[in-house]
C-alpha cells in the first residue's frame, strides 16, 4: 500500500517563500514520476509539477521562475520549493506517485 504523506504547508505572506515536503512509503520510490498538483477553491485541480525518476522537470507556466521540484530517493522524499508566493498560489497542494495521491496540505498565500 503506498502512502504519500505531505507537510510544510501554512500561512505566508505574498513574496514569501515556503518548501512543501511528501514522505512517500510502500513502493519503490525511485522508480516512479512524481508530481505536485494544487487545489484552489471553486477551481479545477491543476498539474504544478512534475519530475520523473531520472530528475528531468516541467512546470505549469504559471509557476516557472518560482516553484523548484526535487527529490531525494535515499529519503522517499520529493519537495517543491515555493518562492515569491502570490495569493492565487493559495491552494491545497497534492503530491501523486502514479494513481496514488497524499492528503494534501494548505498554502494559503495573504497580508
């Protein structure tokens, strides 16, 4: 059974930075694609991140310049780095690994 289990979301203020974090367990982590979607309210779920088990990443065009995705497979672990946050990044952030999704954790991006 895999379980993705995110953290390092909260509250920050427009321009901040913050570094979501997705522990996964139950697979072999470095054979698969990872992925970071968002969330917002009344709005479609939309693909943020992606990197692929080689480390090869794309971004959704609205977050190029700002958002890093990462992972490190002796940890399980892939994060997306989050810089000059704007309040339309406030969302609920998802990490996926194939046709399995974590939890999710908040960002909610405001002054």
């Amino acid at each position: 059974q895999v379980q993705l289990v995110e953290s390092g979301g909260g509250l920050v203020q427009p321009g901040g930075s913050l570094r979501l974090s997705c522990a996964a367990s139950g697979s072999i982590f470095s054979l698969y694609a990872m992925e970071w979607y968002r969330q917002a309210p009344g709005k479609q779920r939309e693909l943020v991140a992606h990197i692929t088990r080689g480390g090869n990443t794309n971004y959704a065009d609205s977050v190029k310049g700002r958002f890093t995705i990462s992972r490190d497979n002796a940890k399980n672990t892939v994060y997306l780095q989050m810089n000059n946050l704007k309040p339309e990044d406030t969302a609920v952030y998802y990490c996926t690994q194939f046709n399995y999704w974590g939890q999710g954790t908040q960002v909610t991006v405001s002054s």
